[in-house]
C-alpha cells in the first residue's frame, strides 16, 4: 500500500482507539453525560458543515430531521416491540425520504428559499410531533429501550460515550474522504462556481439534493442515539430554537471544516453550561440570559474569526499531502474524434436579446475539426454571448447550434460538455481553496463515474488515481507541472488562464472554445500557449478562439469570424481579415 495513504489510516485508527481508552478514564460521570451531548451534537454539526460550509445552503431544520430518527426508533421500539437495531434503518429511510422530499422542492430555488422552506419546515413537523396522539403529544414518548449488545447496555454513560464518539469520528472520516472525491469537488463547486461546474458537466442540482440528504441523515443518526440516552422523547428538543443552535455551533466552530463540527459543539455546550452558571451569579437574576450572551459571542466571531474557532487550531496543522501514486493507473478511455475536415460545430443565425440590447444578431460560422477558429471583435461585440450561447449556458433567443451533427441547442451546459465540448472563461471561475490539480480533475467529471457513497467509504481510489494522472498530463503538457499542489487562488493570472485550459483539456473534448487565454499572459507564455494550440491542432482538436492579441490570433488560427456590435462584420483567413478596411476601422472605431 502506498505509505502516505497507510499512514492517513494508522492515524485514523489511532484516532479511534483512543476512544476506549478515555472512556475508562477515572473522570466525573459529569463530563462523560457532557462529552455524549457534545457528540450527539456534533453529529448533526457535521452534516452542517458539509450542507452549508462547503456547500453553501443554509438549513435551519436540522433539528426537525433529528427529530425523525427520534421518534422514528422511540415509536417502533416501544409501540411495536422492534429492536433498535433494526428502527435506525426504519428513521433512516424516513428522513431520506422527507429530505429528497424537501431538497427536491426547495433546491431548485436559488438564494433565500431554502432557509425558509427549512424554518417552515422544522416549525410544522415540531408541531406534528406535538399533536399526534400516536406519538404522545406534547409528553411525548416514555420508556424507550436501551440499547443492547448481548448482555452489554450501551445507553450509558461509558459505553454509550465509545458509541458516539466513534459516529462522530467515523462520520468525520466519511466527510473528509467525501471532500477529497470526484464527487468532492464537484460539492465544493456548489458554493462559489455552478456555472463552471455544469459547464464541466457537473449536474450542481442533484449534488446539492446529494449534500442536503447526507446532512438529513447525520441528524437522523444522531437522533436515534438521542433517543436511547435520554430513554424519552418529546418535542421541545427538536424545535426551530435547537435547530438555530445547531447552526450556530457550526459557525462558531467553523463552518467550513470537519473538525470545526466538533469544535463547535464542545464550545456551545460548555458555554451553555458555564453561563448558566456563572449569570445568575452576576446578575442576580435568574432568566435566559445566555441567550444575550450567545448573540453577542456569535457576533464577534463572525467579525474576527470568520472561519469560526477551528481555524486558530488548524491554520498551524500541514496541509495534506496528496500522494503522487497515479504514475502506474491506467489511462482513461478517450471518445471518438471526428474526422479531419469534418464539420464539428455549426452555428446557424443564432441571436440573444438581453431586454432590447440585441447582444447577438443573427450570428452563423462552422468550425470543422482539426481547425482553429478566431473570434474577434471589439469590446462589448458579443464574442463571449456567442461562447455562452454555443456552450449552453445561456439560452437562445432563437437560431441553431449542430455539434458534430446533433442539434444542441435549447441542452443544458452539462449535456452539451458531455457530448465533447469544452470551455474556458472569459472571468477566470475557478475554487480557490483547492488544488490547481483538484480543480483540473473537474474537468474529468463525467470520465469518471464513482458516487458519495463510495468516495465516503474510500472505494474509489483507483478510478480516483485516474482522474489525477489526466489533470497531471495536462496541466504537465500546457506547463503548469510545476504547480499541481499549489492553492489554486494563490497563481498568477496567466496561470489562472492556463489552469482553465488543463481543466477544458481533462473532458477529453472533440472543440475547445477558448475566451481570451492570452490575456494577463507573459509574453514566454504567450509562446508557449502558441505552441501548445498548434501542437493540440495537429493531433486533430478543434478550437474556437476569443482572442485580442491580435499577433497570437493571426500566428495560430486557420480561418477568422469579425463581429462587431453583434453582427458579423466579416470572415475569412487571418491575410484577408488583416487586409480588411471595414477590420480596421471596427478596431480604431472610424466611421466607416
Ligand atoms: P465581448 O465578449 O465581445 O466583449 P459580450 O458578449 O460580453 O462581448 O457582450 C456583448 C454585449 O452584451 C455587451 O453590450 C454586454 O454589455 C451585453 N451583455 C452581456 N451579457 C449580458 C447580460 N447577462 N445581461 C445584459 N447584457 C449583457
Ligand atoms: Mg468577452
């Protein structure tokens, strides 16, 4: 086995056997019943951190979801007679079945639906659960089994400490394998760049369906072990108010990383703890002053420590170290190319209103394969509108797009990637707190196929060795190898250009539409851009080039389409475009 990887696993496992050991540790009673809560909580936290630190939607009915795995094990085991072991399948597949149902409604809403719909919904089911006869109104549920294995009660204090500790560290492991996956970074597209991500084939609804699923299912767990430590249920702690703390624990903790879960929770509650104590005793008073406390601590985080209290502990710990081991995987598989001189894309009077800006008039040009074709045109002539258009990523007010035969317009971006067409942006989109290699994988998304669950459970590590070999190769070929492991929003803007090549390069596609890779270039790297375009040319690849510097267009394309305003002023080869009155006066912007 590889050593990097083994000794990622011994640390884990080290990390779980100290679990026993603290455990059997002469502590107070207290602070083991404190330590369960704390896990209890941390649980949910992590599925938080996943849903709203990397992915960037906000839940306020985490709570609502724990609730499910509560009762869901409380009504079956006392009601039914089943064994606990059996009901946490039981709350499991209720709360999937309710969070694809809420995801599915929700998630197709941008911005501020999804925490409403997640208040909305915390608030109904609290008051489901507290109106059913079946489930006790608000007394709830008494007299819940314990948990047993063999003669073994694991319900308390000890034992149930090692059971929940091990979720949350075990859950922790999950979602940290979670992130470093193709499906990985696909999620940690979805906070920041959904464009790029569906343009690289990514489909950013089911993921975001995906994450709010995996969080759903982090509360339901931690809801089932709520149910057989407190050996009770009632509503009260499944309301919208825990499902408010819970968030706040994740912001505390940090938000954005796994271990911030965990920090987050032991803050809150020793916090909780300690304030109940110590108000009283300041005020005078007794009443819910914490709750002031609370506001005003989460307000000061956010202002200094933005990425919560992790981030004092984990900007000292090395980053992780990705193990160079994909030099023996195989290749990935590469599609069929059309042949040389065939027509790959043909636009056909396409056109795009923006309100009563005509931004593209009627547009038509083909692109035949082994064939670099320039776009060019003042500011503001609609070169990248026209890019947008061709790629899927805005829709078409009306004419057609054929890519290698098959009309594709009116596909999403995801489909029209699929089928082998691949970009690069005008405004560099990129995620730059992962690698330069991470991000070029992404443009391999749809070369590889493994899932969340098996990239939790560390199964996809030889279709994963895959996916870095190609972003290696081609970040290698465009000359960019010396920069695999570097943060991507630490490069250079020329480098930032090239990365977006490498990731175009990584779908393995039959065109290439390029919207200004010179620009924030160096004049070597220009050169080598150059070489590299021609070099890609001749093994047959087809490139739409959005370009102003015009030495690079006129030395690498074939053939030039000139738009201005919208309309197409004229096409021909770079002698003839160059040779152009009306090109000449379109650029110094003469009346002609
Ligand atoms: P180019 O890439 O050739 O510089 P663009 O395609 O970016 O030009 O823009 C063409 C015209 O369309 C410009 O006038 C621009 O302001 C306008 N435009 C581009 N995108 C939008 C948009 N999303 N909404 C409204 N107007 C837009
Ligand atoms: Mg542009």
């Amino acid at each position: 086995m590889n050593p990097l990887l083994s000794s990622t696993l011994a640390r884990r496992a080290a990390l779980l056997a100290t679990l026993p050991v603290l455990a059997l540790l002469p502590l107070p009673d207290f602070w083991i019943t404190q330590a369960n809560y704390i896990g209890l909580y941390a649980l949910v936290v992590l599925g938080l951190v996943l849903l709203t630190g990397v992915g960037g939607l906000t839940s306020f009915g985490q709570a609502a979801f724990v609730g499910i795995g509560a009762y869901t094990t409380a009504y079956l085991t006392v009601n039914m007679g089943f064994s606990p072991w059996v009901t946490v399948f039981a709350g499991l597949a209720i709360t999937a079945v309710s969070a694809l149902a809420v995801g599915w409604i929700t998630l197709r809403m941008s911005g501020h639906y999804l925490p409403l719909a997640t208040i909305a919904w915390g608030l109904s089911l609290y008051y489901l659960m507290g109106n059913l006869d079946a489930l006790g109104k608000y007394d709830g549920i008494l007299g819940v089994p314990a948990l047993t294995l063999g003669e073994w009660d694991l319900s308390r204090g000890r034992p149930f400490f090692v059971l929940v500790w091990a979720m949350v560290v075990l859950g922790a492991f999950a979602l940290q394998n979670l992130l470093d996956s193709r499906t990985g970074r696909a999620i940690r597209a979805l906070k920041s760049a959904t464009q790029m991500a569906e343009a690289m084939g990514v489909n950013t609804f089911r993921h975001k369906v995906g994450i709010f699923l995996i969080a759903a299912l982090f509360a339901s767990i931690s809801g089932w072990l709520f149910a057989h430590f407190q050996r009770t249920v009632n509503p009260s702690p499944f309301g919208l108010k825990m499902g408010i703390e819970y968030l706040f624990m994740a912001v505390l903790g940090g938000v954005g990383h796994v271990w911030g879960a965990i920090t987050g929770a032991l803050f809150t509650k020793v916090m909780e703890d300690q304030l109940q104590v110590l108000l009283p005793q300041l005020i005078g008073t007794s009443g819910s002053y914490e709750v002031i406390v609370f506001g005003i601590v989460l307000v000061l985080v956010l202002k200094y420590l933005p990425d919560g209290a992790w981030s004092l502990v984990g900007r000292w710990l090395p980053a992780p170290r990705r193990a160079e081991n994909w030099a023996q995987a195989p290749a990935l598989p590469e599609r069929n190319k059309p042949a040389h001189g065939d027509v790959v894309l043909d636009v056909d009077q396409i056109r795009k209103q923006f309100g009563g800006l005509v931004a593209v008039n009627d547009i038509s040009f083909q692109v035949r394969a082994g064939q670099i074709v320039g776009l060019i045109g003042p500011n503001g002539a609609g070169k990248s509108t026209t890019f947008n258009l061709v790629t899927g990523v805005l829709g078409l007010s009306s004419g057609t797009v054929k890519f290698r035969g098959e009309v594709i317009s009116g596909l999403p971006s995801r489909d029209i990637a699929q089928r082998g067409m691949s970009r690069t942006f005008q405004h560099v989109k990129m995620i730059p707190d992962m690698t330069v290699l991470e991000n070029v994988a992404l443009g391999a998304h749809l070369r590889g196929s493994r899932g969340a669950l098996s990239a939790m459970l560390r199964m996809d590590r030889g279709e994963e060795q895959q996916l870095m070999r190609e972003a290696a190769r081609q970040l290698t070929r465009i000359g960019m190898g010396e920069y695999l492991h570097e943060q991507a929003g630490n490069l250079a803007m020329g480098q930032q250009r090239l990365l977006e090549i490498a990731r175009a390069l990584c779908s393995d596609p039959a065109l290439l539409l390029l919207d200004e890779p010179a620009a924030g270039l160096r004049h070597k790297e220009k050169e080598a851009l150059g070489a590299v375009l021609r070099q890609l040319r001749s093994e047959g690849m087809s490139i739409l080039l959005v370009e102003h510097d015009m030495d690079l267009v006129m030395d690498v394309t074939d053939h030039i389409v000139v738009m201005e305003f919208g309309t197409h002023l004229m096409e021909g080869t770079p002698e003839q475009v160059q040779q152009s009155p009306q090109v000449r006066a379109a650029y110094l912007g003469t009346e002609h």
